[in-house]
C-alpha cells in the first residue's frame, strides 16, 4: 500500500507473522529501501536487509495472508542496559479521570517479570477513561506483559503492536473492567513467563505461563478487528473471574454470566494450543453472546475450545488448518451458523511439501468438529449446526472426521441433543465418528439431520437421524425406516427421527434397577440401565439416577406406543422417586408426549404402614439416606447402644441434612392418616465431640416434611424432658398427611441441623 511511503523508512524493523502452526515461525527484518515504482501502482516495493522463507501473501490468499507491522516508531522508550533480563521500566497511568493520549511509541524491555503491577502500560484503577486512548504504540520485548486495563472502563486500546511479550499481552485485570475496546490490535509470539506474580492473598493464581494475547476476566467490554498471530499458549482466552482488592465492591458480580460487549472480525492464528477458549471456569451469559466473523487458523491444537460455555452464537466464522477447528466439551446451547470449516487448505498442502511446514496431525488426528455427549443442566440441548466442510480428504490421519463424539462419560448415556440443517461437504465422502463414545460405554447417541443435508441423494432429502449403531438404538425401527450402517464410524444414518424420554429417580436404593421398555404387543423390548453423576456426592439427594430412552415415532394406533416398567433381578420394583419428561421435539415427526406410560407395580396397604426404609441403618446393601446437596455415610458402634449411625458429610449450611424421598403413591393413598415420628440425634463438632443444643435457641435439629414445591413446618422436635443418651436427643412428632402433600411425585423426610460448623448422627 503506497500510503506506507511517507512513513516507513529504511532501518525500520518489520515483523511478519508466522504462517504455520508454530507459534514462533515469524520473522522480524530491517527495511533496506522503500521504492514506490511498481508495475501495481497501488503499491510500493520495499526491500529487506534479508530474505525470508516465503510466507502467505494476500496473492495467495486474502483469508490466510500473514501481518506485516511496524515495529520501529519515532519515540522510544528503552530499558537501560543495567536492567536485568527479568527487569525493566514500567509505565502506569494512575488513579486520574483525565484523558489520557498514549501514541505512536516503541517500548522496549519494561515490565518487571513475577512482581505484580509492573507492566510497560498500565492503567490502574483510572474509573471511567472514556476519551482516553493507546494508539499505534508498539511494546515488545517485555519482561511482562504488555497493555493492561485495571479497575478502568471505557479506553480505547486500538491499532497497537505487541510482539515478543512474556505472559498474557492485552490484559483485563480484574473482572470487573467494563466498555473498553479493543480494535485492530496485533499479538504475535506471546510468549509463557519464567516466575509468575506470586498469589498475594486477592489476585489468586496468575496463568502468565500459560499466556494468551488476548486475556478477558470480563466479557462486556469489545474486541473488534484484532489479530492474535502465534502465541505459546492461547489467541484469546476469556478466564472469566473476579479477584483483586476491589472485588469486595461487586460482590453481586459473577463476569461469567455478564453479556457480551462485541466480538467482531478477530483472527487467531499460529497459536500452540487455542485459538479461543473459555477454560477452566466457562462463560454462560444469561443473553446469548454473539461471536461474529471470527477466523481461525493453523493453531497446532484447536481453533476454538469451549468448556463450561453455553447461550453462545458463532456466526460467518472460518476454521482452516487446525489439529480440531471447533471442539464443543461440557458446553451446551450453542448455535454455530454460516461458518466454514476446513481441515487441510491445499495451500497448507503446499507449504508441507515445499517448507516443511509442520503436519496438521496433532495427536495423529484431523477433526473438523469434537462434540460433547451430555449437557451439564437438564432441559439444555447441545448445539445447532450450519456448517460447510471442506479439506476433509486426502488428509493422512490416523483418525480423520468432520464430527466426531467425544469419550467423556458422565451419567453413561446421550442428552447433548443437537440438530444439524444445511450442512455441506463440499461433494466429499462424508466422515462421522461415533466410535470414541461407543469405546467409552455411550451406544445411545443421536444428532438430528433437519433437512437430510447427510443424504447424497437430492430428491430424498427429508429429517433423518445420525445414531450409534447398536440395540439399544434400532430395536424399534421398523422394516420401512431404512439405515445405512457405517461400521468404521460406529454409527448408522437412519430414516426416522427420534426423541427423548428422561427418567429421573431417588438414587439411594435404586442400584442395579433397570428400566424396560416394551411395544404394546411387547413384540420387542429394550433394557437401560440408569446412572448417576459420578463428579458429585453418590448420596445427594439431587444426584438423581438418570435413565434415558430415545425412542423414533410410532403410528398412532392403539396398538401404537410403548410400556415401561423399572425391574431388579427381573421382578417388578419402584424408587419411591420418579419424575418422567419428554425432552424438546427435534424435528416434526418426532415421537408425542404420552405415547410412553409408565407402569409401577402394585402397591398394597401394608407397604404404607412404615414410610422409612433402613431406619436403624443397618441395611446391608442400601442406604436408603440422602443429604441435601451433600453426601452422607454410616459410622460403626457411633449409634446409640454401639449401634450403627447415620452421618451427613459437610458442615456449612444448616440446609446440609439428613434426606430420605418417600414412597409418594403412599401419600395419595392414605390422606388424613396420621403418623408418628421418632428418631434419635446427637449434634457433634468437627472432632465427633458432642455439642448441646437448646431448644430456646433454635439451634436444636427438627424434621420436616417437604415435596417439590412446598416444606411444612417441623413434624417432629427435641423432647427436652427426655433427657440425653449417650449424647443423642429424641425428636418426636406426629403428623397427618394432607391434601396438599400428594400433587408431587416427590416427598422428602427432611431431618434438618438448624445450624453449622456441626454435624449430625
């Protein structure tokens, strides 16, 4: 462009991004001379004091083309010699509301590495710096970072160059910076420190050595039209968090649930692991975040990883030459729109067999998009799909897909329900993998395929459905709903749609059910088994057992439809908890609701005489008992008489209690019936020392009775008269079960602490 004759001269040092997947393939040369004759005249020719390995030029490609950017300005400011190689100045704007105008300097060696606050730009606690810019500066080689907005909103940080930067580059500091900008800013060769700033009681633990260009603890600030070209860790990283000595001031701020300013038109290349993520805390904006014209390029790992992400939109992106462009794990509602992925360019093709570039096949595998196989919040579905795939083939991979299904297990079944419409392949064989999810025990997968866009034939285009290929899955199709089975992938592509029916139940006591479901003429059955959350307390009383049957559309007949029925050891069983509900219809001819009736086995007067089950906790097999939102245990010769004890696990609310769900059927079938209550309950500190309660204090445990939308008032409470045994304290009560205890399926025995820092036996 002939614009740079004026203002780049010879002895100005340029850099020029990597065009590979290495993060430190740029290359930095001095300019020789400036020549504006060129046979184009919309350009000059500038000539190099060295030649350079042929990088990607807008010629060959405008979407891949390197950065070239001025290093040298007119102003520097330099670190003297004496600075050591951790050492150097550093450059704070300071507690003013005055408009500040930072530009068109060379900073070079400031920051002071491993010491808080010390960075070559620094706005610090400035308020509201609306008016205030840093323009066309240039930081490199700095010891620690390079920009950075601290307890300061609206700045513009805009067309600035940092290059050869330790630690995160272009840095929100605290969480709570809100409205700055940041727009046509360059990163490259951003680089891990040697000695992190040390946790000082309020900043946590800094990631500086794993760094990012572009590091967020708030989102609701913009970043437009900026470039994060090789970084040895990650392009943009949104480690959304509040910490600091303000953070006191916004104890109402959570930055993970804040809406999005705007990201626009950013580009991440040549980054070792990530172009973009949101690791390890998430980003779950309450508005859905719109992530618009994102490109993202040769990152030796993945072009975007989300984790713990949901509500996201990424629309008109393009991912080209990453180990995996678009890896979707424990993240949910996410639509990705008008995007093009590429696995191999032939232009990366190119640079492989003339450069030697390094080979795409990052842990030997090519992937276009990793899906996840289950959703973190119930009622969630995974994604929405409108992708074009393209430089999927003659990859040569070990393993080599456009979707592949991840092998996290969680609850050991499918509910990250995704739909996929006008998804193209660019006329290549399309490649599905199921088969790391099969190989980790998950055979009920299925993606939704809106408008048969993974049929090859255009005049049968119609909803169709992606399975894993197994019983479980095809037991009832029937003979006209045709599959194409594709063993390699673990999957088969079949004409029907299907829809989910989840079951949760009390999980104490329910081991080792199984939930069958039968046609109506019981022509062909099904077995599932149910599974809890192994990341959380196995006895929570929120830690429900999962069982999930994804069944396809029936004919609507009374004939039609199907039974189920949860047996152990073949015989008929009931958990005293079961909650049925049909997940989101994907697709129009997907199964209605009620066409699945669940059948529990007959329930006499005598199984109502005694509502609580393991009372004495001596059961051998089956605890029975559940803890709010914690875990309980039994404790040896710790109950009355050397008897076995109940314990709860955590101590830190007076929430925290001792739960068992009761037999909700025999509420509906003894309304007035009164019953009495008697338990025994000794109060301990964290050394199981035992701890008086007083009843006039309100501090003394009490049941309750509770179901999902009501708690009554304590059924049962200490007899002080009753004196003491061995530390234990009798509650006692007597209750009439009331019209209003039988509209829910669930009713909790509720034996609450009523304080903490204890617990309960």
């Amino acid at each position: 462009d002939k614009e740079i004759i004026n203002r780049w001269a010879p002895g100005a040092e340029l850099l020029i991004t990597s065009h590979t997947t290495n993060f430190d393939d740029h290359q930095v040369r001095r300019i020789a001379e400036v020549n504006p004759e060129y046979h184009d005249e919309r350009f000059a020719r500038i000539v190099l004091d060295q030649p350079l390995p042929k990088p990607t030029t807008e010629l060959d490609s405008t979407e891949f083309a390197v950065e070239v950017a001025l290093l040298s300005r007119n102003i520097v400011w330099e670190s003297g010699s004496d600075a050591s190689e951790l050492e150097g100045g550093h450059f704070w704007v300071f507690h003013t509301g005055l408009k500040q105008h930072i530009e068109g300097l060379e900073i070079k060696g400031f920051g002071v590495q491993g010491t808080l606050a010390r960075y070559p730009i620094h706005f610090h606690f400035c308020g509201d710096a609306n008016g205030s810019v840093v323009l066309k500066t240039s930081v490199r080689d700095s010891n620690q970072r390079a920009i950075v907005v601290h307890a300061t909103d609206n700045l513009l940080v805009e067309e600035n160059v940092a290059f050869n930067t330790l630690g995160h580059a272009f840095v929100l500091e605290d969480g709570f910076e809100t409205g700055n900008t940041f727009k046509g800013n360059l990163g490259a060769y951003t680089r891990a420190v040697n000695v992190l700033i040390p946790d000082n009681g309020f900043n946590g633990i800094e990631t500086d050595n794993l760094p990012a260009t572009f590091w967020a603890t708030n989102p609701s600030n913009h970043w437009i039209g900026n470039v994060a070209a090789g970084s040895e860790h990650s392009g943009f990283w949104f480690e959304l968090k509040l910490r600091g000595t303000a953070a006191h001031l916004f104890q109402s701020l959570d930055p993970r649930y804040e809406s999005l300013g705007s990201f626009l038109n950013n580009t991440a290349h040549s980054n070792f692991d990530r172009g973009l993520r949101t690791y390890p805390e998430g980003y779950m904006p309450y508005e859905t975040a719109h992530l618009l014209g994102f490109t993202s390029y040769r990152n030796k790992k993945q072009g975007l990883f989300f984790h713990n992400t949901e509500n996201i939109l990424i629309a008109d992106g393009l991912f080209a030459d990453n180990g995996v462009a678009v890896d979707l794990d424990r993240s949910e509602n996410i639509t990705v729109s008008r995007t093009k992925i590429i696995g191999r360019t032939e232009l990366y093709g190119e640079l492989e067999s003339s450069q030697e570039a390094p080979s795409l096949c990052y842990n030997n595998e090519l992937l276009g998009m990793e899906l996840h196989t289950f959703v973190r919040k119930t009622k969630n579905n995974g994604a929405v799909l409108d992708v074009a795939f393209d430089g999927f083939n003659s990859v040569h991979c070990a393993r080599v897909a456009h979707i592949s299904l991840d092998n996290e297990l969680r609850i050991g079944t499918f509910d990250w329900f995704t739909t996929l419409e006008r998804v193209s392949f660019a006329d290549q064989p399309v490649l599905i993998d199921f088969c790391p999810a099969a190989e980790a025990g998950i055979v009920d997968a299925y993606l939704t395929d809106l408008d048969g866009s993974f049929e090859a034939n255009p005049d049968n285009k119609k909803p169709r459905s992606i399975i894993s290929d197994s019983d479980v899955m095809t037991a009832f199709l029937g003979e006209d709903e045709e599959c194409t089975r594709i063993p390699e992938g673990c999957y088969a592509y079949c004409d029907v749609c299907f829809r989910t029916i989840r079951f949760e139940v009390d999980p104490s006591g329910s081991e080792g059910y199984e939930l069958e479901v039968c046609t109506k003429t019981r022509s062909k059955c099904i077995r599932i088994a149910g599974g809890t959350d192994p990341t959380d307390y196995a006895t929570s009383s929120t830690n429900y057992r999962v069982f999930n049957v994804h069944l396809p559309a029936v004919e609507n007949s009374e004939s039609s439809g199907f039974n189920a029925a949860f047996l152990l050891d073949d015989e008929p069983v009931w958990p005293n908890y079961v909650e049925q509900q049909y997940e989101d219809k994907l697709c129009p001819g997907g199964l209605d609701e009620g066409t699945v009736e669940l059948h529990p086995p007959p329930l006499f007067d005598s199984a109502c005489d005694s509502l609580i089950r393991n009372g004495d906790a001596e059961a051998p097999d089956r605890l029975f008992w559940l803890s709010k939102f914690t875990g309980v245990s039994t404790v040896a010769n710790a109950g009355m008489a050397g008897s076995t004890a109940l314990k709860d696990s955590i101590r830190t609310s007076p929430r925290d209690s001792l739960v068992q769900l009761l037999d909700a059927r025999c509420f509906r079938s003894t309304v007035m019936r009164s019953y009495e209550v008697e338990a025994w309950v000794k109060v301990v500190d964290e050394n199981n020392e035992h701890q008086e309660c007083h009843v006039e204090e309100s501090n003394c445990p009490e049941i309750r009775i509770a179901t999902a939308t009501q708690i009554w008032p304590s059924i049962a409470t200490v007899v002080p008269e009753r004196g003491e045994n061995g530390g234990y304290q009798l509650l006692h009560g007597v209750f009439v079960v009331e019209n209003s205890m039988t509209d829910s399926n669930m009713v909790e025995f509720i034996v609450m602490r009523n304080g903490v820092n204890f617990n309960i036996l």
